[in-house]
C-alpha cells in the first residue's frame, strides 16, 4: 500500500478512533490482542505474561507473524483503524511518522517506569516531537557474531571495523560446506526490514545513499554498484544455498545448528546463541564507518482505534518496564541471560546480567556508535531505513531486486537500474519532485 495516501485518508477514522477511545475504554471486557513478531525475546513473552494475566485478570490474545507478514498486516490495520489490534509491535521507521499522523497514541507512565532510564538512542528514535510513541521492548544495533574456534582453526582473523576484503577472506578460509558449514550466513530474504536493511547498512560503508539532498533516488550510483557486487560474491561463494530466503530467524536457527563460520545482524541474537566459542566484533566498513551498523528497537504501541486504550496502555508499561526484565530474569525457563536488552541503562549495571552476557559490552558499543542522523553523505534521517513514509514502499520494491541479483536471477546492474526505476517512480508520485 502507499503509505502517504494511507496517511491522509486514515486521518477522519484515527480521530474518530480517538474519540471511540475515551468513549468506550472503561466498559470493554478485560481482553487484549497483541501482534507480536515471531523472535525469540516476544515469544518468550507470552510465558512471561501469563502472570500478568494471574494477577490482573486480563487475557492476552497473541498473535505472531514474521516480521515481513507482521509488517503489512499491522500497518494495514492501523492506517485504516481497523481495530483488530490493541498492541503493536513497530519500530523506529514507523513510530515517529506514525505518532504524528495519530495512528498511534503517545504513551505517559507512572514515576516507577522511570522514562530516563531508557536508552537516549531508543527513546528518539521512537518520538516524536518529544512523545514518546512507542516503547521499547528490545533494542539492537547491528554487529559481527562469529565461531571463534573455527577462525583460529583456519587462521583467520575478524578485527572491530574490519574490512570486507577481509570478512570475505574470513568467510573463505571457514567455508567447509562438506562438512556443513558455511563461511557467512547473511540476510537474503526480500523486505525494506530484511536484506534491504542489511545491505543499505553494507552500502552507507562503501559511501552509498539511498538519495540525495534533493530526495532523488541514488541506487544506480558507482557506490551501490561496489557495495551489491561485493555482497553478491560473498554470500553466493560462501553463503548457504538458498540465502535469499534467508532471514533472522532462518539465520539464527543455521547458526545454532554450528553451520556458520560468521554472521553480521541483530545485535539482540547474541541472546539466543548457543555455541560457547561465540566471539563478536562491530561491523565491517569500507572506508565509511558511519551507518555500517543499524539501529532499531522492536517496540509496543498502542493504535489509536483500539477501545481498550487504557488495558493496553497498563500492558505496554508493564512489558517495557524493569519489573519485566526481572519477571523474565527470575522465570524457570528463562534467566538472565535471556532478558530483553538494548533498552535501559540499568540493565547493564546489574552483576548477575553482565555475569552471563559476554556480548554485552559489544552490543552496547554498537548502539552507541550507530549514527541515525542526517549527515552531508546521507542528508536524511535513519541507518537502515530512510525516515520518510514512502520507504517501505520503496525499501520493499529495491530488496525484491536484491534478492533477485543474489539469486542469479539478475545482474547487480540490472536489479540496481530496476530498483533505481521504481524508488523514482514512487517518488515522483510522492510529490518530492
């Protein structure tokens, strides 16, 4: 769908849900329905909130989605308020542009939620106008995660910064496919969320930009050309077959099953690695270092057409709050080592978090260097996204050529000058020029 038509036609039904909201809060029955994106920190939620459900007797309607799925059916049902949702799942490229289109409500909670502790990155990247539209849940930059014991076995080397000449001379020398195991295991699958992000990551490094200070598209630049092939080459020499349907989750699960040499993604997947010899380093560049890794936080709002606005409001609080990072630290299938990070200062001060997370210090590095501003490079906001209401539109349209190109389908140049095409196209119609 276009996201700015949707904007302007969405915003009779939004005030209207406004009012339907402080109308009707107080009368519904005590039930919730949450989408959640199916990743390891949500889905350990719904065992986590089943005391929430003792103690409040509110009952909890859960439905998760893959992140692409997830991603079009919650902005179909907020734009047009839909009401089938009364928590979200969103992110930094959704909730400022949505908080100020009223799609989504601004959140305010009590003193012991304490709003400072959330990280500066997070908390600006989810407002708007200084309101907080969405709380974060998980937070995450973007980093180098690999198998120490195999790199030291092939003489291998993976340096913070590094370069990609040598993440690809890493990916050779642990490549092993006879024996199962593949020298990168990257983001293939098309989506703005999915390989577009990681590759615009890979393509702000080698000093590509999705457009100029005039909005007008760049994809058919020398800079995107260098930053495609170079990511063609590595993962379809070094690559799992089928990487192209390959996301987080697909990753995650190679990766666990000690089929990756190395892998460059969500700083949050440290949480749910399994291999002891697990090592980290920030993301590679090729001479630009700023945006070669992302920021995102998965957060919780609230839609403004729900009639159960104050239910899911006390919700999101509890959920984002440190009472939940310690109901997940002091949970029997759970631990310290799997609470949600990437959001408040305070968890990384506590000693029994930090005795068990060895990534900690390399996430927090990460979050801290990721730079979402705009620059003279990049003269827009967003790392792996560009914060404007047309880009999953267009992110979605350029990952298709992507996917494309890694599959053999198409030659880079040809996915970049289709890609170019469409982000053109999009944008004329747009009215940006």
């Amino acid at each position: 769908m276009k996201l700015k038509s949707a904007l302007l036609s969405a915003s009779a039904l939004v005030a209207a849900g406004a009012i339907a909201t402080a109308t009707f809060a107080a009368s519904h029955s005590k039930s919730l329905t949450i989408a959640i994106v199916n990743n390891g920190h949500m889905e350990n939620m719904k065992k986590v909130a089943e005391a929430y459900t003792a103690e409040t007797g509110v009952e909890l309607k859960w439905v998760s989605l893959e992140e692409g799925v997830l991603r079009e059916q919650v902005t179909s049902d907020t734009a047009t308020g839909g009401g089938q949702y009364d928590i979200i799942n969103i992110g930094m490229q959704e909730a400022p542009i949505w908080g100020k289109a009223g799609w989504i409500l601004p959140l305010e909670f009590g003193a012991d939620y304490d709003v400072d502790d959330l990280l500066p990155a997070m908390r600006e990247g989810l407002s708007n106008d200084g309101k907080l539209y969405a709380a974060p849940f998980y937070g995450e930059s973007s980093m180098v995660m690999y198998r120490k014991d195999l790199a030291d076995k092939a003489g291998a080397t993976i340096a913070d910064n590094d370069s990609w000449e040598n993440i690809t001379a890493a990916a050779a020398a642990m490549h092993d496919p006879d024996n199962g195991v593949y020298g990168a295991c990257l983001r293939g699958k098309p989506g703005w969320g999915d390989n577009a992000a990681f590759i615009t990551t890979i393509a702000n490094s080698f000093g590509a930009r999705w457009f100029d200070k005039d909005m007008k598209p760049q994809l058919d630049s020398p800079e995107w050309n260098a930053a495609m092939t170079m990511y063609v080459n590595l993962l379809s020499k070094y690559g799992p077959p089928g990487s192209e349907g390959n996301s987080f989750n697909e990753i995650l699960a190679l990766y666990n099953q000690d089929k990756c040499g190395l892998w460059i993604d969500a700083t949050i997947a440290a949480s749910f690695l399994e291999n002891e010899n697990v090592a980290y380093a920030q993301s590679p560049n090729a001479g630009n270092p700023v945006g070669a890794n992302w920021l995102w936080a998965w957060a919780m709002a609230v839609p403004a057409g729900t009639p159960n606005a104050e239910e899911a409001l006390k919700f999101v609080e509890w959920s984002t709050s440190k009472a939940y990072i310690q109901a997940v630290a002091a949970h029997p299938d759970f631990g310290w080592s799997k609470v949600p990070t990437g959001t408040r200062t305070s968890t990384y001060e506590i000693p029994e978090f930090k005795a068990v997370a060895k990534f900690a210090d390399a996430e927090m590095t990460a979050i801290d260097s990721a730079a979402p501003g705009a620059t003279e490079l990049k003269p827009y906001v967003g790392v792996q996204f560009v914060a404007i209401p047309e880009f999953p539109e267009i992110g979605s349209a350029a990952g298709q050529e992507f996917s494309a190109a890694l599959s053999g389908a198409k030659t880079v140049e040809e996915a970049l000058a289709a890609a170019q095409a469409a982000a053109d196209s999009i944008m004329k119609e747009a009215g940006y020029y």
